[in-house]
C-alpha cells in the first residue's frame, strides 16, 4: 500500500473476474500497481470500481451492439408487462417503473405529465437502446480514465473502447444512409447518402462554414473597430486523473467528464450574468476539446469594444479562479490579445477548428500525434459524452443564414430580406451580421426569424383540418422549422414533405436475430491498452 496506509495487499484472483477487465494481463497489472500507490480504502475502491463496474446491475457493459439491442428488447417488455400487471394499481406504475430505470441510473421526471409520457417510450426498445448505449460508452470510458489508462503515453483523449464503439456506432449510420432515400408526394425519391454529402453532416462542409462564420465576424470587428482575444479555460486539479507525465494524478477526486464539463458550464454562465449586467456583450465562438487525460476545457475566441477588453478578461479570470489551488492564477485561464499586424483571428483558432473536424490541413495536433488520427479520438470522445464542440456566442442566428440560402433570387420582399439573402447566397456573413442589425442586437428585435409551425393533418372521420402537434406518446412535438418571417410576412421555404424509405441494399452482418444462447453477443474483453 502507500505510506499512508501499507500493509499485505489481498491477492486479486484473475479467475472470477468478469466484463470487459477479465482475464487481461494488462489490466491486473495496472490495478496492483494502483494498489500499491493508494492506501487501503483507496484501494479497495479502486479494485470494486476497476472490476465490478464491468455490470450495470444486469447489464453486461461488454455486450455487443446486438446484444444490447435484445436487452434493450427484453426491458421494454418488461416495461409493458408491469404496466399492464399495474392497470388496477395505477399509483404503484411510476414508484415501480421509476426503480427499473434507476437501476440503470435513468431518472424519470417526477411530474405526472412527463412521467406518463416516459413510461409509454419506456415500452419501446429504442427508448431504452439509446440509454444503454449511452451508459456502455460513458462507463468504460470513466473506468479506463480512472485507472489512469486515458493519456497521452497510452490512449489519448479517450479510452480504445471509446473509440471502437464510436466507430461500430459509425457503420451502423453509414449502412442507414446507404439503404435509404427520402420520398416527396410526388414520387420523387433523393438518396440520404447524396443529401449528407452535400450537408453538415459532411466534415468538410462543416468546417468550411465554420470558418466562414469566423472570417465575417474579424471582417465585423474590424468595421467597429473591435479588439479579439483568446482564452483558454481549464479546470482545476482534482477534475484530471492523469498528469501530463502519465502518472496519476494525487489531486483526483473521481469526477467525470461530465462533471468536468458541467463545471465549466456554471463558470461560464456566472461569467455571461455578469457580463450581461455589466453591459458587456463580447461576440465570437467557443470550441470544446479534450485534454490529453479526456478531461474537457474551452478555447473562446471574443471580440469587444477596446473598452471592454480589460473588464471581460478580469470577469472570466474572477470566476474562473474561485475555486483556488496550486498554480490557479497560472494555469486556469490563458488570455491572447490577437494583434492584427501579426496575424489574423481566423489563421489563429483555424488549427483548432481542423483539429476538432477532420485534421485536415495539419500534421500533427499539439501533442504531437498525426491529425487525422486525433481528430477521430476528439470526435469519438465528444459523440461519447454528448459534449457540443463548437458555439456560436452573440451574433444573429444561422438557422436564418441557413434557409435564406434556400430562397431564389427575385423573392419579393422587404428590402432586409433581400439584403440578407444576398449576404447569405454569397457566403459573406459579416455582410449578413450588418443586415441582420449587427453583432449585438437582440435576437428578439432582428428583422428575420425562423418560422416554426405544426403540420396540419385531415381527420378522415370529421374532415376537420388539425394541427400534427402530438406525438404517439402523448406528448407535443416541437414545431418544424418551415421558413423565415419578419413583422410584415411569413416566408415558406421548405413546401415538401419527405418520408424515408428502407431500400433494398445488401444488410451488414450482424449477429444471429433468433433467441441468442448464453452468451452468444459478448464481444472480447475490451483492451485497456498498454500498462
């Protein structure tokens, strides 16, 4: 054990193991070594949670993706056989449905409307799929973080196991684009793969609007003559399991990325409040990206007035080092005044942006690992832990840059509108920023906004025409975008509706769909790379 706590160590008996942890040599290795630098409770700790957390109660975390699908199957059933065991107790269905989902550490909300609606997805197989495999991603990659497996030496970013589940969920997309196209009610059918392409979905697409978007706000900040500064915002010690060296991190209290995240969110919304009442509005963009150990933190690229400089860069610094510790003042946040006569905001984060995308345009990241390479690590670690990599901060809204792209030139209108079609058709977004009123404007007060509407549905039984506002589960769906409007019109731009069609491409194998033997669905035991 450690100083603190050293004795004779239990001997870890590699036969009963079980999960993805079994029988690895690697993986026995790297938990005696964790028990020798940890003191007793530690260690024991670190044993439980390094083996036992291969299972979620039941829920065998190294199944494959058909096995969690026929878990997935078996609890929906479940579900609906409670339900209707509990029809003359109706008071006992959320306390008894609400215990099934914690089991699995899903909390269903406690008011009666959203319960209900809860409980009647609970009764599907998807409902539950889309959980489970969010929970298989986001523990193994916890256990691997814990066991200091995740870094630069080893694996950066994120776990293997990470990686390779991104990657199967990866073919399962590219085989459903393959083998589906959209129908209008005319008859025309698009390929989804085609349609994909050609939108964000496309790495390159996306990057190429992203830089757009930042290009058109430097060309904003210097019309006004705006100054551009970068942060760089981390978190603090106890959130990173691994120091830069490899070795384990002292100073770890067990948080997860999400927690890491999380914590920079309430910075930053104590920031933004702050700011607010301070009458300061900074415009730019935040990009989210993992430290070697996974452990999340934010590069914001703002710009303000001359005047405001100073003040934004003490409020993110006052609320950033609340949380003290040691070197706080020096590590926690970065700030970079961008001088314009040595290089340009856009050449500035443009490494970061590829890096975060495709890797294109690079050799190697920061760390010195080739591009291509990180930047799937980044995208796998990010699709893992439902993490947002890139945002917009103030500026006009590009959900209305997008679909004034849609409108053909000539469209009668008000003159904005017209102004920020061109803007929009010709990819100039500080064009569009100064037609949409500029960067700091409120949205509510811009001269366009999204259109968002409800379809209307003929009931045959009545002829009434109603809205499509309720979704199969009893809850409301959320209104479609289905154009622009200004104070004095509406503007449709999506008059289609398209319905997707399963085609008849050749399938993927996948394992057998009859009831599966014991066992018949688990995959190797994940490795938890070199020790």
């Amino acid at each position: 054990m450690g100083a603190r706590g050293r004795g004779k160590c239990h001997q870890f008996d590699t036969t009963t193991a079980q999960g993805p942890f079994a029988l690895t040599h690697t993986s026995v290795t790297r938990i005696r070594q964790l028990l020798e630098e940890s003191d007793y409770q530690g260690a024991l700790s670190r044993l439980h949670y390094g083996v036992n957390t291969a299972y979620l109660h039941d829920f065998d975390l190294s199944l494959s993706d058909s096995g969690v699908r026929h878990f997935a199957e078996d609890l929906a059933t479940k579900t609906r056989v409670i339900r209707a065991r509990l029809a003359l107790r109706p008071w006992l269905t959320p306390i008894v449905l609400s215990q099934l989902a914690a089991r699995y550490q899903i909390e269903i909300p406690s008011d009666e409307r959203h319960y209900k609606i809860e409980h009647n997805k609970m009764g599907t197989a998807a409902w539950w799929i889309t959980r489970l495999r969010h929970l298989q991603r986001t523990h193994l990659d916890t256990v691997h973080r814990d066991l200091n497996l995740v870094s630069k030496r080893r694996a950066i970013y994120t776990s293997n196991t990470a990686v390779m589940l991104f990657a199967d969920a990866q073919q399962r997309a590219e085989h459903y684009l393959d083998n589906t196209e959209l129908e209008n009610g005319a008859g025309k059918r698009l390929s989804l793969r085609e349609i994909a392409e050609h939108s964000l979905s496309n790495p390159a697409v996306r990057n190429a609007e992203f830089m757009v978007r930042i290009k058109g706000f430097e060309q904003v900040s210097q019309l006004y003559s705006h100054v551009a500064q970068f942060f760089t915002l981390t978190c603090p010690s106890r959130f990173h399991p691994t120091l830069h060296t490899g070795e384990p991190n002292q100073n770890f209290d067990g948080s997860t990325v999400r927690d890491a995240q999380r914590w920079l969110q309430e910075c930053w919304e104590l920031i933004r409040a702050k700011l607010h009442r301070c009458g300061i509005r900074p415009y730019g963009f935040r990009i989210v990206e993992p430290h070697h150990d996974g452990t999340p933190h934010w590069h914001l690229l703002l710009f303000t007035p001359a005047d405001d400089a100073k003040q934004l860069d003490q409020h993110i610094r006052r609320y950033m080092l609340r949380e003290g510790g040691k070197g706080a003042d020096k590590h926690r946040v970065k700030t970079e005044v961008i001088d314009p006569r040595k290089g340009s905001a856009v050449g500035y984060i443009a490494k970061y942006v590829s890096k975060n995308i495709d890797g294109k345009h690079l050799d190697t990241d920061l760390e010195g690992k080739p591009a291509s390479e990180a930047s799937k690590r980044i995208t796998a670690w990010a699709r893992t832990w439902k993490i947002r990599q890139f945002q917009q901060i103030g500026g006009p809204s590009v959900q209305v840059w997008r679909e004034l792209r849609r409108i053909r030139p000539g469209n009668p209108g008000a003159s904005a509108v017209e102004q920020a079609r061109c803007a929009a058709d010709a990819g100039d977004w500080a064009a569009f920023v100064i037609a949409m009123g500029g960067v700091n404007l409120p949205r509510r007060e811009r001269p366009i906004s999204p259109y968002r509407e409800h379809r209307e549905i003929i009931d045959f039984s009545t002829g009434e025409v109603l809205p499509d506002d309720t979704a199969w589960h009893g809850g409301k769906k959320a209104p479609r975008t289905l154009g622009l409007q200004t104070p004095k019109q509406v503007i449709v731009t999506r008059t289609e509706q398209w319905t997707a069609i399963k085609t008849g491409g050749s399938r993927r194998k996948v394992a057998p769909q009859g009831p599966p033997e014991e066992g018949a669905f688990r995959r190797a035991a994940p490795s938890l790379g070199p020790v």
